[in-house]
C-alpha cells in the first residue's frame, strides 16, 4: 500500500513538474506582423499592416523595423500612414525601414495581446512577405528582441457574380417548392 501511495505521488508530482516547466518555457516576447497587399494604379502596392504583441509575460512592443532589398529591387517606400504616437525615420538606410514610439511614457505601446493596425506604406513593387524584427519593453523595463517573416493577403477575393446568381436562383426555386407544397396541403 505504502509503495502504491509512492508511486502515485511521484507521477502526480512529475506531472505537475511538467505543466510548470512548459508554462515557464512559454513565456516570450514575440509578434505577428499580418498585412493585405492591395495593387495600385501605376504599378505600385500598397500595404497595410497590423501588428499583434504574442508575448506572454506582459511585454509591450514598441518598435518595428521592415526589411527589404531595396538595391536588387529598386524599391522605393513611401510610409502612408503610422498609428497614432508612432513615427518613422524614413529612410532609415537603404532596404530598411522603422516604426517606433517613444518607449517613456509608453502610452502607444502595443500591450501583450492586443494589436494595432493603421501601418500603412506603398512601394513600386511587389514585396510580399519580408522579414521583421520586433522590440519589447519587459516588465522589469529591460528590452526584448523577436523576428520573423510577415504574413499577408492579396486584397480579398469578391465572389463571382455568376456564382451569386445560381446562388440565390437556387435557393427562390427551393423556397417556391416549400410553398407550393404547403398550399396543396
């Protein structure tokens, strides 16, 4: 009995050991960069992104840089629009753009969960998906680091008006059966 009680607190014990470490091991500063690539006249793109703070410790973004080869591609980068409290160095340096607020006060901070949209540029050419890096005050007012690679959509496919038509010529000719079923009833 006594090695059965034994046992049964030593997996109960490892089990939670296990919840305890992954919790701890989970808790980073990280983001999420998603934009919609619109065409525009002239051959130029626009791009609208919004940023979301995936961190799990309470850290608060604060800065954001966009990086493209701009010397293989030629790009030129226009910012349109940058939240309210965010401002940019345009141009920073060649292939490179940043998105930042004033860390102190952090009143414009993007806080852990929450995201913002309204970064908005355009540029002569179609850049797609490009690398980022994202920085973090922690809450012991240190900095963290995250990168990785946007993600986006074209602008949204509108359906087909074809499709439409059979759609809703479908559903009057199901809804004129119903009726003239019920009316012989």
């Amino acid at each position: 009995m006594k090695n059965i009680r034994h046992l049964s607190l030593t997996i109960a014990l490892a089990i939670l050991s296990i919840f305890l470490i992954s919790s701890v091991a989970g808790a980073t500063a990280s983001a999420n960069l998603t934009y919609l690539e619109m065409a525009l006249p002239g051959g130029w793109y626009q791009y609208d992104y919004t940023a979301s703070n995936t961190s799990t410790s309470g850290e608060k973004l604060w800065d954001i840089g966009l990086y493209y080869d701009e010397a293989v591609q030629g790009i030129n980068f226009t910012w349109l629009n940058l939240p309210t409290g965010w401002t940019s160095d345009e141009p920073f340096w060649a292939g490179f753009e940043e998105a930042t607020t004033n860390p102190t006060p952090a009143t414009y901070t993007v806080l852990a969960g929450s995201s913002l949209p309204g970064f908005s540029f355009k540029t002569d050419s179609q850049i797609g998906s490009i690398y980022f890096d994202a920085y973090f005050i922690t809450t012991t007012n240190g900095l963290a680091f995250s990168d990785g690679m946007t993600s986006g959509t074209s602008v949204p496919v509108v359906p087909e008006p074809i499709s439409a038509i059979l759609f809703l010529s479908g559903g009057a000719t199901l809804a004129v059966r119903r009726l003239r079923k019920s009316q012989k009833v």
